[in-house]
C-alpha cells in the first residue's frame, strides 16, 4: 500500500476538486433527450479545459471518458449516440481525473425527470451505505470494517450489494491495493493508517446481487434485470479520521 505524503494529499484534493465539478456538470446535464454519448464529450471537455484528463478513456481498453450505467446496468457502461435518456432513467455516472500525477475518482447515480418509488428508495439507500462505509474509514481500523459497514447498512433498507466489483486504492495510479470490498466482516483486511487513500464505491441492487457482463466486454448488469445504483468518493485516511476529496462544496 502506498501511504500519501502531505503534498500528495494536497494533489489529490486537486484532482478530487476537478472530478467533483465534471460530475455535477454532467450530472445536472442528465435530462430527458440527451444521448449519453453528448455526457461524455462534455465531461471530457470540461475535464480538459480544467487542465486534467480523464482518468479512465484508454484505460484497459475503455473508450470514454465516463461509464455511465443506466437503470439495470450496474457499472462499466459505454456512453452512445443512441442511447437517449428517458425521463425515469436511473443513471449511473462514474468518472475520473488525473491532475499533476494523482488519480480522483467518484460516483453518482441520478434520476431523469420523476423517478419509481423503488428507484428512490434504492438511491437513498445507497447514498446511505456510502456515507456507512466513509464513517467507518478511521486510522487504526481494518478495510473489512468499511465492508461490513457498506453491507449491513444496505441489507437493512432490503437491498443487497455486488460482490463481482470493489473499491480500491489509488493514488499515483488508479487502481492501488487494496481492495475495498463492499461486504465482509469487521476487524479483517488491510489495516488503515494515515495517508492510504481509498476508493469507496458501493453498487447496490433493487434484487439479488448477482451480475454479469455483455458481449461489450464492459458493461455489467443485474442478473434478475432490476434496478443498480452507484455512489463513489476518494476518501483519505487521516490521523482524525476520513477526509473526503471528492465531496461537494471543496
């Protein structure tokens, strides 16, 4: 694991300040009629005239700048001309930026226009599990905690969490050890300590958590077809406790 010095932090609330303004432009830009091929070119635009990159076009392959996952696509979904937002889409917006060599990374799932009550049920739920998880992020304790955290604070709204994709860390490079699953048991994985940078991202599904992969290559949806949605920051271990960088208002 890689711990951040001071001036890494200081790089990375950079980067985080970046990808929280792309992802609310774009999230705000979510409405009914827009392709989410149009999201895409403005997320890179603006990412761009920010002086960054986006953090995910060319990685491993990807071709966008950010997945945008809608109604039972879990994560991982390719922006296109042809796919036109509907007013009671669930959307899934995940996006990333790198800035003077340091990785953000955050997500939010949003809804068109007027949404299903379950739909809003599952966003709050999620937004929830997300804010668990980043409670339970405190020096000293283990990655499991934030896990057991995420897991215990969606089953009890009656939603269940992916196990296929996790959270991570991240730093100079996008994907850092370790791994943040978002289920397990308190008090097991890797120890947290000031200056490890965690990627925290629940995927919490309406149904059963089980997914699977289109002939894409990318995109992941729910088995049963129900509704998924995605929430994500880039959090810092801190010697008083977690530090978001990616959080609004920064």
């Amino acid at each position: 694991m890689q711990l951040k010095s001071a001036d890494d932090l200081a790089r990375m609330r950079d980067a985080g300040r970046i990808v929280r303004t792309v992802l609310d432009e774009v999230a705000a830009a979510a409405v009914a009629g827009v392709s989410t091929a149009e999201l895409d070119r403005l997320a890179e635009a603006r990412t761009r005239a920010l002086g960054a990159v986006p953090a995910f076009k060319g990685y491993l392959g990807y071709p966008a700048s950010v997945c945008i996952s809608v109604n039972d696509e879990v994560v991982h979904g390719i922006p296109s001309e042809s796919r036109i937002l509907r007013d009671g889409d669930l959307v899934g917006l995940d996006f990333g930026a790198i800035l003077g060599g340091f990785h953000g990374d955050a997500a939010e799932t949003v809804l068109v226009g007027q949404g299903s009550p379950e739909a809003e049920r599952l966003l709050a739920a999620t937004r929830e599990a997300l804010d668990a998880g980043v409670a339970a992020a405190l020096p000293g304790g283990r990655v499991g905690d934030i896990g057991a955290a995420v897991q215990r604070s969606a089953e009890a709204r009656g939603f269940s969490v992916v196990r296929e994709f996790v959270g991570h860390g991240i730093g100079r490079k996008l994907h850092e050890p370790p791994q943040v699953p978002n289920f397990g048991e308190p008090g097991t994985g890797a120890w947290m300590r000031p200056g490890l940078v965690l990627a925290i991202e629940p995927m919490v599904n309406a149904g059963l958590p089980g997914v699977r992969t289109l002939g894409d290559g990318w995109t992941a949806v729910t088995e049963d077809g129900r509704l998924s949605a995605h929430f994500e920051h880039t959090v810092a271990i801190t010697e008083t406790g977690p530090e978001i960088l990616t959080r609004s208002g920064i």
